[in-house]
C-alpha cells in the first residue's frame, strides 16, 4: 500500500534528522551537565525530537486510518448508486420488451414505435454510461487515445442545439472556426454540459453556449440559469462520482462521471477547463481552446491562394 510506504520512509528520514541534529548540537553548543540544564542536553534534545517524531507518526497514522475509513464508506455508496442507474434502464428495456412480446402491442403501430424508441434510448444511456467508465479508465492508465482531426466547432454547435427546443440559444462570434480535436469526444463533452445544465435547472432550463475569441486562444462557455453550485463543492465537482447534494433535485439520473469525463478530456487535448457558479443563480463551464489547437479557415486559406 503506498501509503504505509510512505510512513515508513517519513519515519527513516525523521529519525535520521534526529540523530543528525543532536549531533550537531551536540559538537557546536556543548552545555554543562547540571540538573538545570539536562533538559537542554543533547540526549534531551534527542530525546524531546524522539518524542515529537512519534506523536507526528501517530497522528499520520490515524489520519489514514480515518482517510481509509471513509474511503470505504464512499466506495460502497458509489457501488450502490451505480447499481442503481444500471438497474433503471434495464428495467425500462425489460418491460417494453415484455409489452412488446405481449397480445397488447400486437396490430398497433404506434404503441410498438413507442416501446421500440424506449428500448433504443434507454440501450443508448447504457452504453454512454459504459463508454465513459471505459474512457475513465483508460485516461487513468494514461491509454485514451485521441483521434484528432479538423472539427468545424460552429457546425457541431449547431448540432447539438438541435437536439433541445428553443431553450438552447447559441452565441457564436467567430463564424465557421476550426479546431483540431477528437469529434467523438468533443461532442460528448458538449452534451455532458448541456445535459448537465438541464438537469439542475429547477424550473424551464435557459442555457447559453457562446464562444469567443481572444488572444489566449477561443473560449467556449455553457451558460445556464439553474440551481447553482455551492462554493465549497466548485473544486470537488470534477471528481468521478462526485455529485452536489441539492434536496431540491432528488430525483436526477446519473453517478457522477459526466464532469470527470468533461475534464479528463479536456485535459487529454490540452485544453482548461473552469467553472463559475453562484447557489440559485445558475452556472457557467468555460473551455479554453489554446491557438495551437485553432486551425485557419479552409475558406481563408483558398482565399488566399
């Protein structure tokens, strides 16, 4: 385990300073041997030092009892609740494909179209939810491998908005602007944000995905005018399974990886990511797309030419 590892390699290191120390003190400040002075000893020195080193273990020692103690407590609360958001879709998927083998759904089309898109969204969440456990994993083993490729941002912007109703305003000042990035995940990375948004939204969602341009390169922000984010919780957000406890929203889906998945990707591109919020008054994610990832218009090249 590294972190007994690490006791003992702190404990070597202290005990060696000890010695060290009271040698020194011993050669350069040599005190007369009196019942006033013994304290100031070198031997008391050593043995105070001694003392104080062992008191330190100690309470290293219990911090990661206690670290570990909690550690198990998440592991099991993380366990749980990924059961359950596995057991959520297949309940759905095995209860339309029950309905759809039974007399019900016979001769009637629109009930079969019906359980038919049931079990293909609900096959699509599984395999989101397994693809980004996988990406997790691999960008932990430092084996997630991007395939980066010219990606016209504004385009893809706009697909995305296509999936949501007129809640969804794009602001994009810097029209038809390449980017050199993994489009896959990319894409991800902007749905995980959206959807996100959506989710802590209390009321009708109002979300704003705006870019800029600038001389640190090209920002894309995902504005929104949800539940907000607690101060103290901003700097945990990215942590896999990490989730905000908002008693007001108890019934979102998900285990807390769209954000660590959102950050490890961007992070794998060498972007930056950060994140403005205020409790009630909405969030805001913010890229930072850096000018080496930003490539020149194909119109301005042929233009030029």
């Amino acid at each position: 385990m590294p972190y007994r590892s690490i006791a003992i390699r702190l404990s070597v290191c202290a005990f060696a300073l000890v010695l060290i120390a009271g040698y020194l003190f011993k050669s350069w400040l040599p005190l007369p041997s009196t019942d006033t002075a013994e304290i100031f000893s070198p031997e008391g020195f050593i043995l105070f030092s001694l003392i104080l080193v062992l008191l330190l273990l100690a309470g290293y020692g219990l911090w990661l009892w206690l670290r570990e103690r909690q550690r198990s407590v998440i592991q099991k609360d993380v366990l749980h609740s990924i059961v359950h958001e596995f057991q959520t879709p297949i309940t759905a998927i095995r209860m339309a494909v029950d309905i759809l083998d039974s007399p019900i759904a016979h001769n009637q089309p629109e009930r079969t179209e019906k359980y038919v898109r049931i079990i293909r969204e609900e096959t699509e969440r599984l395999q989101y939810q397994v693809e980004t456990m996988l990406t997790l994993a691999r960008a932990d083993r430092n084996a997630l491998t991007l395939n980066l490729e010219p990606v016209e941002l504004d385009q893809l912007l706009h697909s995305v908005a296509e999936r949501h109703g007129d809640y969804l305003m794009l602001r994009l000042h810097d029209a038809h602007s390449h980017v050199l990035a993994d489009r896959l995940h990319l894409t991800n990375v902007l749905y995980n944000l959206v959807d996100n948004a959506i989710k802590y939204s209390s009321d009708q969602p109002r979300i704003m995905i705006q870019t800029q341009t600038d001389d640190d390169g090209l920002t894309i922000a995902v504005h929104d005018k949800g539940v907000g984010i607690p101060a103290k919780a901003i700097a945990q957000i990215f942590q896999p399974f990490f989730r905000v406890d908002d008693r007001n929203q108890p019934s979102i889906k998900g285990f807390g990886l769209g954000l660590s998945y959102v950050q490890r990707i961007i992070q794998s591109h060498k972007w930056t990511i950060w994140v403005k919020s205020e409790p009630s008054k909405g969030s805001e994610f913010i890229i930072q797309i850096p000018p080496q990832s930003i490539l020149p218009n194909p119109s301005q090249l042929s233009s030029q030419s």
